[in-house]
C-alpha cells in the first residue's frame, strides 16, 4: 500500500511541477505579446482550488491533473468588448500566435537543462558499460568479459545508458555498428557487430540479451557482515559470518538476492524461513522482517544485517565499473544541454521507428508506468529524481509538437498553413481537426495505458 501512495504522491508531484512549467511558457509569452489572459489552470475538469489575482487572471488547481491549459480572450469563444479586442487572440499577427503555442514545449526544454544542471551539481552515480560475459554476435565479434565500451560508431558511451540507446538504434536499423572497447589492462580494440543478423522477432527491451552481452555486476557472497542489535536478524539468531544460502525455500545466489526475496516472500512481522550456513552446518530459522521507511511515502522490509566487507580485488572492480557522473556550474550546463540533446535525439528517433513500424508500441509508456518510475526515482535520491523530471519534461514538450489537432504541434500546423496562404484555415477543417485529435489522442493515450497494465502482469 506504501508504495502505491508513494507512487501516486510522486506522480501528483512531478505532473504538478511539469504542468506549471508548460502553461507558464504560454502564460509568459502571451502576456509579453500583449494577449489578456482570462484562466491558467493546472488540471482539467472541476477546480478544487481557484484565486482571482491582482491582474485578473483566475489561477485554477482542478481535479484531473493529466495536462492543464491557458485561457486568452478570444473572439471565437464569445463577443469581445470593442476596447479589449487588440488583447485577444485570433487579433494577433500569425507569428505571434505561433510564438504563444510553442512556448509550452520550449519550457519544457529548458526545465530538462535546468534539471539535468542541478543533477549534475548535485552528482548521480552511474555504471560505466562494463561486460560481463558475452555470447552471440558479441562474442564472435571478439568482444569478452571485462571490456569496457568507450564508443560505438565514435561516439562516446560514458555509462550504461548512453551505450544503450546508441545499441538499440543500430538495432533497430539493423545496422552493423563499430564498438571501441578497453580491456582490464587499458588497452583499446575495435571490434564489428554485425547487428544485420538480428532476427525478426527481435526486441528492442531486451537489446543486450539479443546482441549476446551482459553487463558486469558485482557478485557479492551472501555472507553477513554485521546484525544491527535488536533487529529482526539478532532476535531470530543471525549472527556475523553466516552464509545465507535460503529464504522461503528459494536458493540465495548472492547478497543482493537477499533483499529482493525478503519483498518477494517477507511480511511485516511475519515469520519468513531463513536458512544460514554456519561452521559447516545449515541452520533453519524463523525471522520476522521489519518495515523501514526508505522515502518520503516509500518503505521496504529489511532485516537488519548488513554483507561481508569487500575484498580488495572485489573493491578495485567496482571501483573500475562505477562512475560519479558531478560537474561545476558552468560544465554543468555544457553537459546538461548534451545530455538534452542526446535523450531529443533518441526519443525522436524512436517516435519515427514506431511510426515505420521498425520499433515497437509497446514502448509507450502511461501513467501507471510513470508513476512506477516516479516513485523509484525519488527512493534513490535527489539526482535520480532530478533526471526522471528531466526526461519526462523532454517527453511532454516533444509529446506536444506532434502534430495532432489539440496539441501544440497541431495549432502550430494550423497557423504555419495560415502563414504560407495567407489566411486562416477554415472552421470547418479545424473543426474535423478537432475530432480527429481527440480520437488520435485518446487511442494513443488507450495504448499507453494497455502497455502499463501488460507490464503489470507480465
């Protein structure tokens, strides 16, 4: 229950905070251009919050918080005082028009730069693209356990997630691809993946699986380090150097199966079958794990032991696969617009590849997913949550220059048509524009919700 409200009170938060920004760029720019605005409102539907400011503008909170919107004075919406019509509008020339609808994404863009600027600041730790076993195409291409990706088609893959979405376009296009890695000893190779064999059926979530690598992960023993006294651990018996090789009849293969099979199995307060190996024998006990509240609405079940201290070897390895991602002021805006420009680049190219059919659907994402995301973001910090609104904020602005009537893409259509004929579209095309926006949007918005539920119980 805990992590649905988490979820939930996350996803009220970042759509709050993205929202604002959006109608803000409008608000802003259409002020600035001389437009009476009558309402700004965060949310659609029955507001549950209004206040009249100082300048006349009704500010609205309203009960469904999936977009928002900016009312001007306009002569199509009702009769307009003959004093007040230089304020409206359909009386502003086109490009001021087309300014005022591409505000919202622009805001949109520059929230992602302020965001990204700050997570740099602030630091995110990443994982640099270390393999751990190959097979496949990337084993016969020469690559092998313990090369670090540095580039592919030189370009730069610092982490895990740059490698990845530079993977997963060469895949999709089935485009044979130029990976630079260095070895353990820092020697560089270049080797080919010939991505052209991947079969028909391949999927784009499961890119490294298809391709034939795994990333490196440490494999740390399931032995307890230390049990925190009067924990769940100390009163069941755990003691320091125990070897857990059980939980709920389920194989421990290392440390970090430990806390997963605690959430799968565990309760609060509940009796949980823990079997630890000790001196040779196994013992078999009964722990009752405890809830631990690990965010603002987020908690796990923890029992209270912490792992064995690394070993050297074990140290210099995840020293090598793991990287603090912290920049100055000023470097951090340079590597907050690449950062921008490189997730733009991505989620325009995989909008065109599900438009061709080359990518899949299933891709999209809706609000149970983004909520999901939203909520394990915020339990792992700052800068992971200042990254997930960066994203998402990028995914709204671009979601928004689609041209599809309704959207800020399709008006912006509209008025580039108006400028190169030099009068407006007529009311009966936009009128047909509406309707086929409506049916566009909500078929879109079906899909993202279908791919949430399947995600759910696949």
């Amino acid at each position: 229950m805990s992590e649905v409200l988490g979820s939930i009170w996350w996803l009220l938060v970042a759509l709050g905070l993205l929202i604002t920004f959006h109608e803000f760029g409008h608000f802003w720019v259409a002020r600035r251009l001389g437009v009476r605005v009558l309402r700004f409102s965060v949310g659609f539907g029955r507001p549950i919050w209004s206040r009249r400011g100082k300048d006349g503008v009704e500010y609205v909170v309203a009960a469904i918080p999936l977009g928002g919107y900016v009312k001007m004075l306009d002569e199509r919406d009702g009769d307009v005082p003959e004093e007040l019509k230089a304020e409206a509008f359909n009386r502003k020339p086109v490009w001021h028009r087309i300014a005022i609808v591409l505000a919202g994404p622009a805001f949109n863009l520059v929230f992602a730069v302020l965001a990204f600027w700050v997570m740099f600041m602030v630091g995110i730790p990443e994982s640099r693209p270390v393999i751990g076993a190959t097979d496949g195409i990337a084993a016969e291409a020469g690559l092998e356990a313990g090369d670090e990706i540095i580039a592919l088609d030189g370009q730069s893959t610092r982490t895990w997630s740059h490698a990845l979405l530079s993977l997963i376009t060469h895949a999709l296009d089935r485009d044979p691809v130029q990976m630079t890695v260095r070895d353990a000893n820092g020697g560089e190779s270049n080797h080919r993946l010939e991505l052209d064999r991947l079969g028909s059926d391949f999927s784009e979530e499961r890119v490294l699986e298809a391709v034939g690598i795994t990333p490196w992960r440490l494999e740390v023993p399931a032995v307890v380090g230390s049990v925190t006294p009067d924990s769940a651990a100390a009163r069941a018996g755990i003691y320091p150097d125990d070897r857990i090789v059980e939980i709920a009849g389920e194989d421990v293969e290392n440390w970090s199966w430990v806390g997963y099979l605690v959430q799968e199995h565990g309760a609060a307060g509940q009796p949980l079958a823990v079997t630890v190996e000790r001196d040779g024998a196994r013992v078999d006990l009964e722990v009752r794990p405890e809830r631990q509240r690990s965010g603002m609405l987020s908690s796990r079940l923890v029992l209270g032991v912490t792992n064995a201290e690394l070993s050297a070897e074990q140290r210099a390895a995840w020293e090598r696969a793991s990287i603090l991602l912290r920049h100055g002021p000023v470097e951090g805006i340079q590597a907050a617009v690449g950062e921008t420009w490189r997730l733009t680049g991505a989620t325009f190219g995989l909008l065109g590849r599900m438009v061709t059919g080359s990518a899949s659907v299933k891709n999209l994402s809706g609000p149970i997913s983004i909520a999901q995301f939203a909520n394990s973001s915020a339990s792992r910090g700052l800068s992971n949550f200042l990254f997930f609104l960066g994203a998402i904020s990028l995914s709204l602005g671009i979601l928004n220059l689609l041209p599809i009537p309704v959207l800020d893409g399709g008006h912006f259509m509209y008025y580039l048509i108006e400028w190169v004929k030099g009068s407006p579209v007529s009311d009966r095309a936009q009128m047909a524009g509406q309707y086929f926006g409506l049916v566009a949007l909500a078929g879109l918005m079906s899909l993202a919700f279908v791919n949430d539920i399947l995600r759910l119980i696949g």
